[in-house]
C-alpha cells in the first residue's frame, strides 16, 4: 500500500518519512512488501489510509495538473478529503486524525457494528424501534445505499438486532469491530475533540474544491459547519448514498476513489449506476486515468486548465 508510489516519487517517500514521524507509524515499514502482522489495527491502517490518499492526491495534483472539484471521505476518510478540497492543512488533518484514534483508545465506549443487505432504511429503523428505544444501545450507523446500511452501538444489542433483521434481509452480518463508530454513544468523545479542533486547528473555507459530508448528506456551506463535521461526524449517521446523489445532482459525472482500495467504488455502483468511477491507487492507475482524460504527462505544470477537474 503506497509502495509503488514512494518508489516512483521522492517527494511521496518523503512525505511518507513525515507522516511516520509525526503518528508513530512506520509507514514503509508496516505497509511495503508483505507488510506487517498489525498493518490491519486501527492506527496504523488509518494512517496509511490518509498518508496514500493524500499522496495519490499529491501526484495527481503535482504530475498531471489535476485537482478535484469535489471531495467527500467515507468515516476516518472525511480527514483526506479536507485536504483533498483545500479547506484542511494535510498536518492540521494527520493531526485531528491521530487525536480521533488516541481518544477512541482511551475514551470510547466498547461497542461494535453489523451490515444489513436487502432492507431500506425506514424499514430497519422501525425494527430497531421496536427493539430499543435508545439509540445508544443500537442504531444506524451507516447509510452506504438504498438498501444498505450499517448498525452501530453496544455489542450485545446489535448482535439482537442483526438476528433479527435476517429474518426479512438478504444478509445480515457482523464486523469485526470494537467501537460503535456514527454511534450517539461517541458524543463524549466528539465532544473532547471540538477541544482540539476549536484551539489548534485552522481551516481555509470555502476550499478549492466543494466539500461534501456523510454526517450532512449533502455540500458543507459554511466554516461552521465543517468544523461541526470534523468532531462529531464519528458520533453521527453517515449518509454516504445521499453524499453520491447530491454529488451528481451538483453535475458531477466522473468519480475517483483516490487512496488503497476499491470499497467506494462498489458502492458507487450501488447509488450511481449512470456513472463511472476509477481507483486511483498507484502510479500507474492515475497516468492512464490523466492520459484518458486528456491531462499532460509528468512534469506537467502545477494548475488544472478548464474541464480537467474530478470529483
């Protein structure tokens, strides 16, 4: 993860070698060749996440002119894609990133989430409200299409839940998590983090490019609101089908998941079947996307012209 680029790039190595520096994690160390037992925890998985999204950014920025026009991040991803849209410092958000994980560590509850296939979200809803009446206990986390979303809270209660939606769903399962991430049990810990956030973190709004969050379901509109959605969208619904709707109904057509992985992509196929989406993980993948939009080669100049810009 990211080795291909840092081989490729002196100045993405270089970044790397910082962001080790500053989070503890071995990025080449944890992440190239066969990578370590732990490269899956959650620090250094979150880490390297950031560190290659940014550095995919970097070289598609810095080698082919293009910049994107709008940004969104899944969960954790919401960090890169303020840097990503120019409204965060990429240390500013490494930062806040690395408080989120120490505070989930040390402060949050125990807890875990399950996926539901098959069944809308107002369906789900009525059967959690028929099990529970405390959101804390369970609820919906995660809102990634039209049918399907994601249960978060404590363990027990959502383990209940996810028997019995299978009875209705085409699957259900549970994931190997300890927190209940999007849950309204992480409000303590949202609320430490608006410490942070509120004395040491600046922010450049509007950015370059329109920033969208799975907390709103729609565009930020103010410096307002994206401070609220850097500290409290871990403890609220993430709306990432409704983030891929109002991104289309904006006028954007081509989407890149910038970063390892492919999972955004999949579940852009769910909410936005009309358009395309790349993986823009590796030197390689981002040249023949540039070459396929017509972008300039390496060394190209620093600014996008008219048109070259993605979401």
């Amino acid at each position: 993860m990211g080795e291909a680029l840092a081989a490729s790039f002196p100045r993405v190595a270089s970044f790397f070698e910082q962001v080790s520096e500053r989070s503890g994690v071995d990025v080449a160390g944890t992440f190239f060749g066969e990578g370590r037992p732990d490269l899956h925890a959650d620090l250094p998985a979150q880490v390297g996440v950031f560190a290659v999204s940014v550095a995919a950014l970097d070289v598609l920025a810095e080698e082919h002119g293009l910049y994107p026009s709008a940004c969104a991040g899944y969960s954790l991803g919401t960090y890169a894609a303020f840097v990503g849209a120019g409204v965060l410092d990429r240390w500013a958000a490494l930062d806040v990133l690395l408080e989120v994980e120490r505070l989930l560590r040390e402060k949050a509850p125990a807890g875990t989430m399950g996926f539901v296939i098959g069944l809308p979200e107002l369906e789900v809803a009525a059967e959690l409200a028929r099990l529970t009446r405390d959101p804390h206990e369970v609820a919906i986390g995660n809102v990634n299409a039209a049918q399907q979303v994601v249960l978060t809270g404590r363990r027990e209660p959502v383990l209940r839940a996810l028997d019995h939606l299978a009875m209705h769903a085409l699957k259900s399962e549970a994931l190997p998590l300890g927190w209940p991430m999007h849950s309204p049990a992480l409000a303590p810990v949202a609320a430490e983090l608006a410490e942070l956030v509120s004395s040491r973190i600046r922010l450049a709004f509007p950015g370059r490019a329109a920033l969208y969050a799975p907390m709103l379901g729609r565009v930020v509109r103010s410096e307002e609101e994206a401070r609220l959605v850097i500290t409290s969208q871990i403890a609220r619904t993430s709306r990432w089908a409704d983030v891929l709707l109002a991104m289309a109904s904006a006028g954007e057509t081509r989407f890149v998941e910038v970063g390892p992985g492919d999972l955004l992509s999949k579940m852009h196929r769910w909410t936005l079947r009309s358009s395309r989406a790349d993986v823009l993980e590796d030197p390689a993948g981002i040249a023949r996307f540039a070459s396929a939009l017509g972008a300039p080669a390496l060394g190209a100049p620093a600014r996008p012209a008219a048109g070259e810009e993605v979401a």
